[in-house]
C-alpha cells in the first residue's frame, strides 16, 4: 500500500487542479462576484452624461455598435469595462451617476470613472469632472455602505470577492502636466502621481479589496488628435507624450511589486495598454486593421480634434481602424487589449500575471 500513496496523493492533486482549471474557465462567474471601476473616458459607463460637463458621448456615432446605442461610452461599441465583464460573465456595470444606479443593482458593481479626469485633483477641474479622489469618496462614503446593507456584511467579508480595476493617469499629462505651467520636472510630477495612486490601492485594501488590475497609460503621442495638432504623417507620434506616458507605466508597473510589501495579500495585475496598442499602430496588418492613424469618426475643431461630431460621418467598417475618435480605441481594439489581459503569457503585454491565472488563483484559494 505504501508504494501506491505518493502515486495516488499525486493523482488526486492532478485531478484537483484540472477540476479548478475547468471549474475556472467554464464558472470564473463564482470567483468574482462583480467589478468596481475608477478612472478616466477610456473606461467610463456613461457617468458623464449625468453631470454638468461639454465632456460627453451620449450622441451618435457613439455606441453606433453597441446594442443600447449611445450610452456615455467613448467608443463605437463595448469598451475594455464591458469586455472584461463578458468574460467573468457580470451584467453591463452600471455608472454612479445614473439616478437607477441604486439597491440591488448595485450587487455586481459600480463605475465610478469620469471622462477627462485624472488621478490629481487639478486635471480636468475647468471641464467640471469628477476626479479619482472624488470617485474613491463615492464609493467608500454612499456605495459601500448601501452594498453592506444588502448583503449583510461587513466589507472585510465580501470586498475580496470583486475585482477593482483602474484605468487613469493620461489625461494628468493631457490635460494637466503639459496643458498648465508646471515647477517641477516630469519625473517629481510622475512619482507624485504614483503615489496618490498607491495610497488610493491601499485605502482600498483597508476596506477588504484583494484583487486590482491597474491598465497602463496607451500611447499618448500617437493618438490623432496629437498628431493632428502638429500635422504630423505616417506613424510619427509625438515623443514627449510617448515618453511621459512610459515614465509613468514603468513607476506603475513597479508599483505592482512593490506594494506587495503593504498589501501582502493582494493580486495585482498591468495590462501594458501602451505595448499592445503600439504593436497596433506599428503593424496593423499584421491584426487585420487597415487604418491605425486616422480617426474612424468625423471629429470636430472644438474638440481639439478628440471628439466625434454630433451625427458625423464614420467609416464603413469600424473593424478595420485602430482610432474611433482622436482619442479613443474602436471595439475591436479593446477587444484585442482584453484577450491578451486574460490570456497572454508574455510579461510585456500583462504582469506578473495574467487576469484567468488570478481568477484560477482566487478559486483555488477557496477550496
């Protein structure tokens, strides 16, 4: 008997862990109960439609593709918050501002991201829009509360149990850091935000929150409205944007080891927006694009050439451009930047790991 134990305590851990795996990939609906989501346009539900701002989606080309149709997404269809759902198998996450946002929808999580805001207080203040530190008081101040109430928990008991994404930190160069005189160099005005971002991550974690994905800033020099501001051809983005939006993913992307020390049982995961949207620009063909330069929609001067015009013209096939507006990814681009955040193996498009292996991770724990 003694020779078959180690054999069958080895296939009784095989079994365990292919059972978790199918259980995960098939079920991943019971390892997440539902996501909360703080940040700028590029994950915004439509919280800006319920606020006094000119910075709005809620008019057509916007959501052309999307089945509720324009909704306050700055996109053509779904954005990188609606796929992310889809694959943990959550309804559409509601936002903050939405008078109906209230009582049990609330069970599957809450938006609280605004379009144009930033991690700073200052960014985006003459748009009127609310900023990460407002959107983290709305949540632990009026969500929090009424979730505890309907569940009957505490948030120790059931914070570890959703997903805290984060999508933000763009438009404090935008709108911020190269829109305003500054006295300090780009590298004091990045650590400053790293660190109002980590005490944020920590404010979090004291409340009972365990699993975050924090997505990177994309390539700010190369978006349309950037280039079109300098008339610039081909490819050519504009480097001090680039190279702003790289100091600040590196700071972000070490943050996630070293905030372990502080939060030792907390999973983070980067998704490297920046590398894979590149990748896009550079070589579109090689993914099925035709256009990665051009804007899809008939964007408007008064915009600063970032939003579409109120029932402009499109392209024909949205499928086949990087860039809806001046500054936004089409559907298919967000689609591809979630598959690879759930799927990818490569530590230069998601880190350290990838969002399935913390699901896995989150459902073998509980076992």
């Amino acid at each position: 008997m003694a020779r078959n134990t180690v054999p069958f305590k080895l296939i009784s851990i095989l079994v365990l862990f292919f059972s978790c795996k199918c259980y995960c990939m098939e079920h991943n609906k019971k390892a997440i109960r539902g996501m909360f989501v703080f940040g700028s346009s590029l994950v915004d539900n439509g919280n800006n439609n319920f606020i006094n701002t000119v910075v709005k989606s809620d008019f057509l080309p916007y959501g052309v593709d999307f089945r509720h149709g324009p909704t306050g997404r700055f996109t053509n269809g779904k954005n990188v918050i609606d796929l992310i759902g889809d694959k943990l198998h959550l309804p559409l996450i509601p936002p903050f501002y939405d008078p109906a946002t209230i009582g049990r929808r609330i069970i599957h999580g809450v938006s609280f991201s605004s379009g144009a805001s930033g991690i700073l207080n200052e960014t985006g203040t003459d748009l009127r829009v609310i900023g990460l530190h407002k959107q983290m008081k709305n949540f632990e101040e009026v969500t929090l509360p009424q979730l505890e109430t309907l569940l009957g928990e505490t948030s120790e008991k059931f914070l570890k149990d959703y997903l805290f994404v984060f999508g933000v930190g763009g438009n404090d160069y935008t709108l911020n850091f190269f829109y305003y005189p500054q006295n300090v160099t780009i590298e004091v005005f990045t650590t400053n935000l790293i660190n109002s971002l980590s005490d944020q991550l920590q404010t979090l974690y004291n409340l009972g929150a365990r699993k975050f994905v924090m997505m990177s800033v994309y390539p700010l020099g190369c978006y349309p409205s950037a280039r079109k501001s300098h008339e610039l051809g081909a490819v050519i983005c504009l480097r001090h944007l680039n190279e702003a939006a790289e100091i600040f993913n590196s700071k972000l992307k070490s943050l996630v080891d070293s905030i372990h020390s502080i939060m030792p049982a907390s999973t983070i995961v980067y998704v490297d927006c920046y590398d894979i949207t590149m990748d896009l620009i550079v070589n579109p063909a090689s993914y099925g694009f035709e256009d990665s330069t051009n804007t899809c929609c008939e964007v408007t001067s008064e915009s600063n050439f970032s939003a579409c015009r109120k029932n402009g013209q499109i392209c024909e096939d949205r499928s086949k451009f990087v860039f809806f507006d001046g500054v936004h990814p089409t559907e298919a681009v967000n689609d591809i930047i979630i598959n690879k955040a759930f799927n990818s193996d490569l530590q230069s498009e998601v880190y350290p790991i990838n969002i399935k292996q913390l699901l896995m991770n989150q459902l073998i724990n509980s076992i």
